[in-house]
C-alpha cells in the first residue's frame, strides 16, 4: 500500500535524503528538526565542520614538511574568530542550500522538538499544536556519550565533540579520552594548532577493529604529533581544580596524576531515542536504546520506520543516507539492496579508509582469503607528496578471485575508497581490477598494482608469483 502522508522526524544526512526522495516519489512530505535548517549534526556539529579544520590541520602539517623540500612559509598566525566565522559561513551555506532544496521540492519545513503522542501523531513543542500522519521515519541521529566520572564532574574545561569544534580556545595541554575516530581526529586539529595531545584508551590499540596494519603507520605519525599515546589506561578520577581538571589515571602511564588545561572525552556516541514518545507507539528499542528495525528499516509498528544512527551499527552520514532511501523505497513498493557495502573512513593524516570484508573479520570468523598489500613507498606519485607512508590492500576469495574488500591507509584514502566499494559491490574479480588501465602517477593506480601483486606481476614491487 503507497503512503501518501510522510513525516521525518530529523533532518540530518538520513532525514533529508529521505525526505526529499519521498517528495520526488511524489509523497506528500514533512520534515521536522529542532533547527530551523535542515542539515543536523552532520553539518553543524560533525562531518563538514571537522573536516574543514582537519583540512586547516593538513595545510599546517604540509608547510612545515615542505622546509625539507625547499620552501620556508615561516610559522603560521592563527586567528581562531576568522577560523570559526570560516566555519560557520561554511555551515550557513550548506544549510541554506539544503533549505531551498526543501522549497523547491515543496516539503512542509517544520522547526520544533517533536514527541509521538501515539504512531500517527506527533507533538511538536516549539510550532504550532500537532501533526497528524500516516507514516513516519524516525531519524534523530545521535549524540555524544559522557562517561559519569566525567558527566559529574560539572567542568567547562570538559568538553565533548560539539564543544570541541566551536574551538574556543588553543588549550596548551589537551587530554583526549577515546582513541576511535572522533578523538584521533580532534586531536590532530588541536596539535596542530599547536596543543600538547594526550590520548588515553582503555583497549590495547587505536582504532579498535581497523586492520592493525592499516593503523601502524597512522599511529607512526600521531607518536610524532602528540605528546602521548597510552594503551589499556583509564580515567578514574576528574576534578577541576580551578587552574586546570586534574586526572587521576589507571594504566601504563607516568605520572598517574596529571593537569590538563582542557579534556575531550571521545569514547562513543548514544542515539536519541529518549523523550520522543517512543513508549506511546509499538515501536521497540533495546537495552542500549537503539530501535530495533527490520531489513526494510520498519520497526515493530507499523506506521513507523529508522534510519542511521538511531538504529545503531556504523554510526555514517552515508550508511544513514542510504538506509533513508531504502525505508522510502520500502514505503513505495520497492525492493531495498539488503547487502550494501558501506565504507569506513577515519579522516586523519593518513587516512584510513575501507569497505567489504576486513583482514580482521576474515580471522575472526575463520573465513579462508587471499591478501595483497601494495606499500606506497612503491608509488611514484606518493613519493612525489612525500608521502610513501601508506598501503593499499585487497581482501580476495582464493576460490572465486573475487574482492571481498579493500583497505587503504594513505594521503586521500578517503577519495580512493570509492573504486574499492565499486569492485565489492559489483562482485569484480581481483583480475579485473588488474587489467583496468589507471592514470600514471597516481594513488588510484595503487588499486591496479595491488591487484597485479595478487598474481604476482605488479612491476613496481617484487613478490614470487603465486
């Protein structure tokens, strides 16, 4: 049955993307947000500000690299008001954009914090009375995660990933709590800026369940970058001392008390599933609050659907992006791809990206595969950046010779991604990639002779054939 009468609560990747296919569709459409432009976290608060100061970072590290190759730019003046209009130009231009997409596309924008009274109406305080639909798609995203040491600690010094990139400061000693993307990420912006980072993680490496061999020379790098990086350590004690939050750690780290002039605590984020009204319709979360949905993104009522982070998995604009499209597809009759294959991109330098099947699921499972790893110091157009630190590898079927995925770690590895989730998903042979003529020099060319490394056969690195 076709739904004419869509809401979507959340306007970030996901519900703007599934808004405006529902309007193309020809659905009547609502879309709800507590801002009044669309965009969400993704683009206030997430992917577009971080990356914009991730690529302030690259600009500093380059110019310094560049004293060995010749050039001398001097030490950069920072101007952090100038920096943070950047950004919110950047932000208000995006949003704007996606507000005239609304227009034009006809969808009803409304702004307001929205709550289910039952599964065909919602409360929206802050707007006018209340909304009545036949459908609806939840899609509120997600926020940060605050360990209660820390949430009790009632500091302004402790900031969270929001607060971190309004960059209100250049603190001289910054902790960061959390070596997953998020801190690893943040922390570079701050040390480049010219912080003393501190990392602390519970587990026994970076990046937990990234291919140890994609992270080695990222980690290589950070140990150069920040003051340091400490394995299996916690935070067990926080206190705001006045002058700076004193830390009292658990681990391999010396001293065991330490004052940071700033802390950001990066270890997770939760989905905004609480205080909407969920427990007046049929639909089910579970003990972490995620809603649980079935493969056409419906929960257990009928009348509503979620999509990204609120129904857990990888917390992506992109996976959220799709699984908006499928849950309109679904409304309207269509089949939804069930096995999408959803990259991964850790956005510091170098970057680490991947997608499909990893090295590190493959043992975990016991699933038989071929590996091929082509280091960059081979590439010519690596060497030319001065960045022979990376690595592409493929993940093969030895039986089929398919490719089950890809990892790259390297300079752009996030743009090179690309052609690996395209091989995946078409269910390309490891020969096909070996035989499509890529552009020489380039980094893309890395796909080509990993491949022609499979074989045995890539002329720019020796290996017996198979």
């Amino acid at each position: 049955m076709r739904v004419e009468n869509l809401v979507v609560i959340g306007s970030g990747p996901g519900g703007y993307t599934a808004a405006f296919l529902a309007a193309d569709l020809g659905m009547k459409t609502t879309l709800v947000d507590v801002n009044a432009q669309p965009g969400g976290v993704c683009v206030r608060q997430g992917c577009i500000p971080s990356k914009a100061f991730l690529h302030l970072a690259k600009l500093i590290s380059e110019t310094r690299e560049a004293r060995a190759w010749g050039l001398d730019f001097g030490e950069p003046r920072i101007d952090l008001a100038a920096i943070r209009n950047w950004k919110n130009q950047m932000v208000g231009q995006l949003t704007n954009g996606l507000s005239t997409l609304c227009k034009q596309r006809k969808i009803n924008l409304v702004s307001g914090q929205a709550a289910f009274k039952d599964s065909h109406t919602l409360s929206i305080r802050g707007a006018a009375g209340e909304l009545r639909f036949d459908h609806a798609i939840l899609a509120t995203g997600s926020s940060p995660a605050i360990p209660r040491e820390f949430a009790e600690c009632l500091s302004p010094r402790i900031m969270d990933s929001t607060s971190a990139l309004e960059i209100e400061e250049i603190p001289r000693r910054l902790l960061i709590v959390g070596g997953g993307y998020i801190g690893l990420e943040m922390g570079s912006v701050y040390a480049a800026l010219g912080s003393r980072v501190t990392v602390v993680e519970l587990l026994d490496g970076l990046l937990p369940g990234v291919d140890r061999d994609l992270v080695r020379p990222l980690q290589a790098r950070l140990n150069k970058t920040f003051a340091g990086i400490f394995l299996k350590t916690k935070a067990v004690s926080v206190e705001d001392t006045g002058q700076g939050v004193k830390v009292v750690f658990d681990g391999d780290i010396d001293p065991r008390e330490q004052v940071f002039d700033r802390v950001l605590v990066a270890v997770g984020r939760k989905p905004n599933t609480r205080g909407i009204g969920l427990e007046n319709t049929e639909a089910v979360v579970d003990e972490r609050g995620f809603a649980r949905v079935d493969r056409q993104m419906k929960t257990a009522d009928p009348a509503i659907s979620a999509i990204g982070d609120v129904v857990g998995g990888a917390m992506l604009a992109h996976k959220a992006s799709h699984e908006g499209r499928a849950a309109v597809e679904a409304l309207n009759g269509r089949t939804p791809d069930h096995g999408p294959v959803i990259p991964a991109v850790v956005f510091t330098d170098p970057e680490i990206a991947w997608c499909g099947l990893t090295e590190t699921t493959a043992k975990t499972n016991g699933t038989e595969i071929g590996v091929a790893k082509f280091p960059w110091g081979a590439s010519g157009r690596a060497v030319t950046l001065g960045r022979p630190d990376g690595a592409t590898k493929l993940i093969v079927d030895p039986q089929t010779e398919r490719v089950l995925g890809v990892g790259i770690v390297g300079a752009g590895a996030g743009e090179l991604i690309a052609e690996g989730v395209l091989a995946v998903a078409m269910g390309a042979k490891v020969g096909d990639l070996a035989n499509a003529v890529h552009p020489h020099p380039t980094l893309s060319e890395t796909l080509m002779e990993t491949a022609q490394l499979y074989f045995g056969t890539a002329p720019s690195f020796y290996r017996k054939n198979r």
